[in-house]
C-alpha cells in the first residue's frame, strides 16, 4: 500500500492528476496525506520499524459525508503489510490494491469543505508550499491544537524565508467581524492570526521552527526520489524546496502570517473588511472563485 500512496503522492506545484493526487506533509515521526485539503491516511512505523497506514474508519468502511455513519469507533484503521485491524465491524480483512484505495479517497474527499478545497488548489499551483497544516499546542481551555492551513518558502533579494498563510474563503463569517482588530477584541480574524505571531515570535520557538523546515525539505528531497522511482514520467519539484534542503544555513522566518482570500458571491461588501487587515498589516491576496496560479511567492 505504501507504494500505492506514493505513486499518487503529487508535490507542490504539481496538478492533482484528477481526483486521486495526493498530497504530503512531513511531521515528527509520520507522514500526513491529504486529499483536496482533507487529512485522509497517515504512515507511521511499528516497533518494528515497518511502515503502518492508519485511517479513519469511515473512509475504509466507504461511509462518505451525509451517509450515515452508525456505530463507528473513533479508533483507527490500521494497514501492515496487505492486512486491515480495527475495532470496527465489517471491515476488510486485506488491503485488495490500488482500486480499493481510489474507493476511500473518494469517500475522503466527501468531505472537504470549500476552505480545505481552496487550499489543495493553491497547493497545486504553488511549488513553494512545504506544509500544510502546521500544528500549535492546544490553547488553554481547548481541545485541538490551532493550525495554519499554509507553510511556504519564498526568495527575494537572494534570500530564503519561511512564510506562514491563512487560507479563507470570502463568505467565512471571521474575516467579517465588527469588531475592533486587536487582541482580546472578539474579532474572530485578528484573534487567529494574532496567535499565530505570538507563538512564532518567540526566539526560541522561532529557530525550533527554522530548524524543522530544513529538515522537512531533505525528507521532501528524498521521498521524491523513492516516488520518482515509481513513475515512468518525471514528478516535478521545486528547485526552491531543494535548494533549501542543500543549504548548510536555515531560512529566514516571517512571523507575521498572511491571508489567501478566495473570492466569493459577497465581494461587493468585503472592501471594507479588507481595508481593516491591510491597515492592521497584514498582506492579503485575492484569487478568484476556482481559478488556479501562482499566489504564495513574495513576487506573486
């Protein structure tokens, strides 16, 4: 199954290839991929150091959005080898190839929201992208940990930054609150993108951060090549990703996060909204409803 996910693993940059290219993002001790922007399978390694697919139950059990999903489990499908365990009922006894896996990305991408659709579009226009949700630690008070949708790099003026963005789409009821901007201010947008500075701004954190990304490119570098192996064509890759992973130094860090608006039927009353993040300094770009380009490199 291993080699089934990475022949259908498309980089940064690369279209999709229908409706079965995935994405990838690299975190500590596993492989998150994505489908349209929707988390569908993680690769992790057993005691054993043997690659294991995890999934959720309702993607294996072919359950799509809307369906109803009975008595699953929350607890994950686990793939080893060619076989399937789990705690839920009904399901397979042997991971069965590359049909069955098309299945469940189908049933994976049932549910994904028009935001995490925007950002699987921008990850396949933007070579630059070198995560995808990256996680904070869970606010006091909160059950999951806050994540920025988008981690690029771009170069300008011969250096390399890590840049951080926030993917909306124009109808998101945060990017139209009243509120005054500022922390502690209710406004859902500067609320959000103010925690996000605040961690990041922490020196400590910051070259925690510069660090990992570093690494993230030589992991990106390498599993391209064991994923070109599988193809008979050439899988595109970004120079700048590469670049990266064969510097000795890290890249600069951009603390302020950035806003990628996906137009919208209510664009008529959204100038004044953005006039309040441009005043508060926020760079924003609008993409047009569906249109695909690139947005996330500093001369975009």
């Amino acid at each position: 199954m291993i080699a089934d996910l990475l022949t259908l693993w498309r980089p940064s940059g690369a279209p999709s290839s229908g409706n079965f290219g995935l994405r990838l993002a690299i975190r500590n001790g596993y492989l998150n991929l994505y489908q349209f922007g929707q988390s569908m399978a993680r690769i992790s390694f057993d005691r054993r150091c043997q690659p294991v697919v995890s999934l959720h139950p309702k993607y294996v059990l072919c359950r799509s959005k809307g369906e109803s999903a009975g008595d699953l489990s929350s607890a994950y499908v686990r793939i080893s080898g060619d076989a399937i365990s789990g705690r839920q009922s009904g399901l397979p006894e042997r991971y069965a190839g590359h049909e069955m896996l098309t299945k469940w990305i189908t049933t994976a991408r049932s549910y994904a929201g028009d935001e995490k659709k925007f950002v699987g579009r921008l990850v396949g226009a933007n070579s630059n992208v070198i995560d995808l949700e990256m996680a904070l630690p869970a606010l006091p008070g909160k059950r999951s940990a806050p994540r920025m949708d988008i981690v690029a790099l771009e170069e300008s003026d011969g250096k390399t930054r890590i840049v951080f963005w926030e993917a909306k789409c124009m109808d998101n009821s945060e990017l139209r609150a009243r509120a005054e901007p500022g922390p502690g201010s209710g406004a859902a947008i500067f609320e959000q993108l103010a925690t996000y500075e605040d961690w990041v701004s922490d020196p400590q954190r910051s070259l925690s951060v510069q660090q990992a990304y570093v690494s993230t490119a030589k992991a990106l570098v390498e599993l391209h090549g064991i994923a070109q192996s599988l193809h008979d064509v050439e899988l595109p890759f970004s120079d700048l990703l590469r670049k990266t992973a064969a510097e000795d130094g890290a890249p600069e860090l951009q603390c302020r996060p950035r806003l990628v608006i996906e137009d919208g039927p209510k664009n008529g009353s959204f100038a004044p909204h953005l006039k309040r993040l441009t005043d508060q300094g926020y760079v924003v770009r609008i993409v047009e409803a569906g249109e695909i380009r690139p947005v996330l490199g500093a001369h975009d």
